[in-house]
C-alpha cells in the first residue's frame, strides 16, 4: 500500500516555508457549457477578458504587416529580402521584449507588466504609418515588437494563475483562439480599407487602426488584478525573476528543449503567416478580394483548432497534443504548394486544414509552458522560452524571402516543415503536465 502523502491540491493547498499558502481556488464540479469558464472566480473572469483582448489585438497590430506588405513593397521599391526583414525584426525584437517583459512580470506584477506591453505596441504600430522611408519603418516596426513580444507570455501566465489544474488547458487555449479573432478583424479592415482607398495611402491607413489596444490599457489599469497567491508570494520573498534562475538544476533541461520547441513551433508558423498572403497574390494572382476570402476559411479553421486543441490538451495532455499537430503541420506545409494553380477552388477549402493545424499546435502552450516552472520564475521562464524561440524562428521569414528569388514563394514556404519536425523531436524530452497545481504546489527546486 503507498503510505506516501498525497499530492496537495487547490482546495487544501500545502504550506511552503517562503510564503503564505495560496487561497482555495473554485471546486471543479462546473457542469453545463464552459465549465472552465465557471470555475474560474469573477477576477479570474476579468483577468481573461484583460488577455483575450490584449492577445487578440497583439494579432491585429502583428498582421497589418504581412496584410499591406505587397503595397509597402511597391511605395519603397522593395524586393523580397528586404520586406521578409520587416517581419524578421519585428520577431527579433519581439524575442527581447517578451524575455524581458517576463522578468518584469515576476517583479512587479503581471497587470501591470501587461499594461505596458498592450501600451508599447499599440504606440509603434501607429507610429509605422507616418514612416516616410524604408529605414524609418523598420526601426518602428523593431519598436512596436518589443510591447508585441511580450503580451502573450504576461497575460498567459496571468490567467494561469486564476485557472484550476482541471481545466487550464481550456482556459489558456481560448485565450490562444484570440489570436484568430484579431487576425480576423485585421482582414476585415484590410479589405475594406484597401478597396475604398489607394494602396499608397491604404497600407498607412492600416497601421493607423492600431491604436485600437490603447482602450484595453484603461480596462486593464481599473479592472483587472493578479491572482491573490501570486501577489502575496511576491510581496513575501525578494524578487525572484531573473534569467539565471532558470537555468540552474531541474529547470537548465526544461529551459532549453522548451526553448527549442518554441523555435520550431513559431518558426514555421511565422513563415506562414508572413507569407502566404504575398504568394496568394503574386504566383496564384488573386485579388484583395480573393485573398481575404481564402484568409477568411484559414482562419476560420485557426479559430477551430485552437479550441480543438485547447480540449485535446486536457484530454491527452500537453505533450501528445502538441506532437499531433507538428506532424498534421508538416504535412499540411508541404502539400500545400502543390496544388495546382487553376485549382483555386481547392487551393481555397484547403486553408482551413492549414489554419486549423498551424493554430491547434499553439493551444497548449500557454499552460504548458506556465506548468514548467515554479510560481517565482513563472512568467520568466515561459516570457524566455517562447521568445528565445520566436528570436530563432524569426530567421525563418528573411530565408523564405531569399530562398522565394530561385524557388518561388510557394516552393520556399516547404521550408516552414523544417520547424515542425524540429518541435515533434523535442517534445521528448520534456515531461507532461497536465494535472499540475501552480498556487497551491511545493515549489520545485532550482
């Protein structure tokens, strides 16, 4: 018979010798639809409205880049290395910002890390819009990704905190499905505008709509507030989140295959999501009309599968739902360059398995990601791990671009395959967990 102590759970949280113990979290017996919204108290309620909204405009402000990038090309006589370099340092920079922003969430809160991420990027995205050169726009762009890099990492680990073990996986992947929503609204906005108005002025108009995020700061600043645990564990102890802190003993192999899995994850979604839209209008030649239509089924698949996935994630686990959509992915990429060119009907009813295989990868990630680590460098092992790779994989859209002069867009986007296969294999080397307490657990030892 195993004599050993059962493990601590939300509702009789166990005592740490470093900080008071975490309050009760809600009981999971939430029945009816969204039981993981039910179980999640009315600050966690606001809490996941704050990074819905953040994540979902962090989407909007990322994609009027890839959406005018073919009209930013011709005002600046760019070629395609140089317009893939926009989207690299966008991502770069991004990496800096969200590794950064995730120490400043363990040391000062995660609302109010947040605000200023939603802040930072909303400022730069409008200010790409008055950029009269090339240079300009790139240093803007750089800008705007460091409040982009690091939204999702603090707003993820924020509702984390407020999300029973049972259903994390659900809240976090409905957080994640955000991204679909903004992605959404900046199509709209994009076929609206660039039809109503010149392309010379359209893709400026565009940039300008993205001031949009400025209202969730005030949001934010009057509603939303850490989870009650989080707050007093920081107020407790000396600051605990800094970069060295996640390499040391068990969390050194953690950090770095999960740094790795971002990598592939991110690199070949990005390649994706950069340049799909150019190589539908240049090598399948359709309009704006026709891209945002075939953009309007990829992401009506997106929005499907991070739900899908975010289910699977607490019915499988974190690690077997991820591996399951890198191999859907890889096949996807592949196969979808070879379509023939007249088949624009097909080509069209295949974005939704595209979209829905490149987003359900992403549902996990935000608990697994929290699940690693202990509550003190939380945000800054998931803020570096997830960055760290989007630094990497941002290499991924500038090679596409150079690889696009002799391949073509469409034979340079097989690359994005790479990633996939790179994040299947280091998936085994991280342990699953699902099931695990993050308030109310011992904390691991670093």
């Amino acid at each position: 018979m195993n004599t050993s102590s059962p493990p601590p759970d939300e509702t009789t949280p166990a005592p740490t010798p470093t900080a008071p113990t975490a309050p009760p979290l809600p009981l999971e017996s939430h029945g009816g639809a969204f039981p993981w919204f039910r179980a999640l108290d009315p600050r966690g309620r606001r809490a996941f409205f704050g990074a819905f909204g953040g994540y979902g405009l962090d989407s909007y402000d990322f994609y009027v880049l890839p959406l005018g990038m073919t009209a930013i090309g011709a005002a600046f006589a760019l070629d395609h290395g140089q317009t893939g370099l926009l989207a690299t340092v966008t991502l770069l920079v991004s990496a800096v910002g969200g590794a950064l922003a995730g120490v400043l969430a363990d040391r000062i809160g995660r609302v109010r890390a947040l605000m200023w991420t939603v802040g930072l990027y909303a400022l730069f995205t409008v200010a790409c819009g008055f950029a009269p050169d090339f240079g300009t726009l790139l240093v803007f762009r750089a800008l705007q990704g460091l409040g982009f890099g690091g939204e999702w990492a603090v707003g993820a680990v924020l509702v984390a905190e407020y999300a029973s073990a049972r259903h994390r996986g659900r809240t976090l992947g409905w957080i994640q499905s955000a991204w679909a929503v903004g992605w959404a609204l900046a199509v709209l906005v994009y076929t609206v505008v660039f039809q109503l108005v010149d392309e010379h002025l359209a893709w400026r108009l565009l940039f300008f709509t993205g001031a949009l995020p400025a209202l969730l700061v005030l949001y934010l600043r009057r509603s939303v507030t850490d989870a009650p645990g989080a707050e007093r564990r920081r107020a407790a102890a000396p600051p605990g989140g800094t970069f060295p802190a996640i390499f040391r003993g068990g969390l050194l192999r953690r950090t770095l295959l999960a740094g790795l899995l971002s990598t592939g994850v991110q690199g070949g979604y990005y390649t994706l999501a950069t340049w799909v839209p150019t190589y539908l209008d240049e090598e399948r030649g359709l309009s704006v009309g026709g891209v945002g239509g075939f953009l309007v089924v990829q992401i009506a698949g997106a929005f499907a599968g991070y739900i899908t996935g975010a289910h699977l994630a607490d019915r499988l686990g974190r690690r077997r739902t991820i591996q399951t959509f890198a191999v859907l992915s890889f096949l996807c990429v592949l196969l979808y360059p070879q379509v023939p060119a007249s088949w624009d009907g097909v080509s069209l009813l295949l974005g939704f398995p595209l979209g829905f295989c490149m987003s359900a990868i992403f549902s996990g990630f935000g608990s697994f990601l929290a699940e690693l680590y202990p509550t003190e460098v939380r945000a800054t092992g998931q803020g570096f791990t997830y960055n760290v790779g989007r630094a990497v994989g941002a290499a991924f859209p500038a090679l596409v671009g150079v690889l696009a002069a002799s391949w073509g867009v469409g034979g340079a986007l097989a690359f994005a395959a790479l990633g996939y296969a790179l994040a299947f294999v280091a998936l085994f080397g991280l342990p699953e967990t699902r099931g695990t307490r993050l308030l109310a657990e011992p904390q691991l030892p670093y």
